[in-house]
C-alpha cells in the first residue's frame, strides 16, 4: 500500500520531470535518412540510438521514473515485488530456478562422499522470505512454488534425513520480530538465530560441543539492502521511495581464557552455503557454535548458488583435510526446482 511519503500531486511533478527531457531530446534529434532500412526496422533502431544519446540529465529522468511508477502503481523494475509496508522480495521466489539441479541424486552423492570419510552431513533448506512474509504479497504464488518446501522436506526424510522445518522457527508470529530483513533477500540476525537453534536441536547436536561462545552486538547503522537499488528513486527519495533499515551486527566470540584453545581443537562443523552463511553481518555461522558449542569453519560463498560452493569443496579436498565431524549444507529453496521433486 502506499505510504505517507508518496502523494499525488508529487507524482503529477513527477510526470513533468519525465516528460520535460523527453521532450528536449526529441526536439534535438535528428531523423534519419529514410533509406536508412524503414522495412527492416533498422530506421527505428537509429532513431532510438539518437534519442537516447540526445536525452538531457538520463540517470535524473531514470530516477524520476521509478518514482513516478513507485507512487502511482506500487511498482518497481521486473526484479523485484513490492509488498505491504516496503516489503521488498526478489521475483526469483515466484517461480523456479533457470538451471535444474537433480536435488535428490545430488544430496545422495554428497552423503555417500561424506559418510565414506566418516562425516554426518546435515542439509538445511532454507524457505523462503515470501513463504515466510505470505501476508506482505501483493499476490499470491503458484501451488507448485507454495507446495514446494514441504516437497523438498518430504524428499529429505524419505532418504533419511532429519530434515528441520525452518519455517515454522521462522514463522513471525512467534519470533517476537522480523526474520526477514525487509529491503534485503536474506535473514535478519533474529532469523539467523532461530534458524541456528532449530538446526542444532532436530540435528541433535545442541550443546554436544565443550567450547563456550557468546555473542554482543554492535551499535546500531544503516543497512542497505540488496533490493534496494532496484527501487532507487534518486533525488525524489525524500517524497518517494523505500526508507532505509538499521541493523546491530552480531558478533560471536569464545569466552574462554584459554588462547590456546583451538591450537589442536577439532573442527566440529563445516558451513557450505550462500551468502545466507557467508555474510558476517547476519552471523548465522556464530549463532551454529553458539547452539552447539562447536568450533565451526565456513566455506560458504557468496554469489555461487548452493551447489557449487559444495561441489568445489569436495573437489579440492577442503572438507578432508578439515576432517569435520558435521558438513551444515544450506540450501535456499528458490534454488531448488519443483520438476525434481515428488
């Protein structure tokens, strides 16, 4: 729904701000010489080239357009949704992943690697933040998509695995906040958190280690989200547009006096993943040895995707030499596609 920073007569403002340069490029743009291909439409082609090139302040009457259409429709570019109260959401969550992955052949094979070195993997799907923030939708999502998180934890556990609901350790209504960071695609710290405790507990590994860790937070900043930039209205952001978060970042240390604590300490977890793991400022990997009190390396990447950070892992022999007594594999669900599953 709108907010009491978009307005009518600024969106009328708007209009003119869009059309104003519209109109000087179009009076200083030459046309081009009617032989220059009018059937094979390479005249259009130019014209446009021209126009574009001739078009006073663009990156200005960009930003006015997003405003424009962000005030008076709610809308932004084709990457994102925008829901109830700025809730922004990636348009990857309404629909299946481009590239197919054989979920249930894959997860086997990492298993079978795994167990021949004597390490328990653990793989944690993550759902997602519009399955989580369903009441912020605009509109709702296909059955296939709203169906399939329970279709990949049927998968899981029908090869064996404990397989941890995160939805239901996510779910708002008993957080007591957001687990969702509102103009990002990732968790906030309280959903990290939760998520970490859930993991531990159905993995049966809470308070199994013997190192004592704790986490503080830092003073409060802004957080720019990742989504944000397909919603930036530039110079109209006063009027119109997403206002800013603010985020304390968690910070998980051991407290134990020893220095020499970790010289020879078993590695108990290694983390692959995305940057659901490997971003610092959410800590999911801190909130693992909090739950577990186990001395934990992260080998998660961002930008690659669940699968190939996994792939590489054993391909390079990172998760032998480590020797970890768990593998914590965390997967987005929007990565998972519903044709390979039952």
């Amino acid at each position: 729904m709108p907010t009491n920073k978009r307005s009518f007569p600024v969106a009328m403002m708007f209009l003119l701000g869009v059309s104003l340069p519209g109109a000087i490029g179009l009076s200083t743009t030459e046309s081009p010489r009617l032989d220059s291909g009018v059937l094979s439409g390479s005249y259009q082609r130019i014209y446009e080239s021209e126009f574009t090139q001739n078009m006073p302040l663009r990156n200005w009457a960009g930003a006015t357009y997003r405003a424009l259409t962000f005030a008076l429709f709610n809308e932004a570019g084709p990457e994102i949704v925008i829901g109830d109260s700025d809730w922004l959401f990636t348009i990857e969550e309404f629909g299946n992943p481009a590239e197919e992955v054989a979920f249930a052949s894959l997860v086997t094979a990492v298993r079978n690697e795994l167990d021949s070195h004597g390490i328990t993997l653990i793989p944690v799907v993550l759902p997602d933040k519009t399955r989580i923030y369903a009441d912020r939708l605009p509109r709702p999502r296909s059955v296939a998509i709203e169906t399939r998180y329970a279709d990949v934890l049927n998968t899981l556990r029908a090869l064996g695995f404990q397989a941890a609901d995160l939805s239901d350790a996510l779910a708002i209504e008993q957080a007591g906040g957001d687990t969702f960071m509102r103009t990002d695609t990732h968790w906030s710290p309280l959903g990290a958190r939760l998520a970490a405790e859930a993991i531990a507990d159905e993995a049966g590994i809470a308070g199994t280690g013997f190192v004592q860790f704790e986490t503080t937070y830092d003073t409060e900043t802004t957080f720019n989200g990742d989504l944000l930039p397909f919603v930036e209205t530039g110079l109209w952001s006063d009027w119109v547009g997403v206002d800013r978060e603010t985020l304390s970042r968690p910070v998980t240390v051991t407290n134990s006096s020893d220095s020499d604590l970790f010289g020879d300490q078993e590695i108990g977890i290694a983390l692959v993943g995305t940057s659901f793991s490997a971003r610092s400022e959410f800590n999911f990997a801190g909130y693992l040895q909090e739950a577990t009190g186990l001395d934990l390396i992260n080998l998660a990447v961002e930008g690659r995707g669940p699968f190939a950070p996994m792939q590489e892992a054993l391909e390079n022999g990172a998760i032998n030499q480590i020797a970890p007594r768990f593998v914590i594999w965390e997967i987005p669900e929007r990565y998972i596609h519903t044709r390979n599953l039952p």
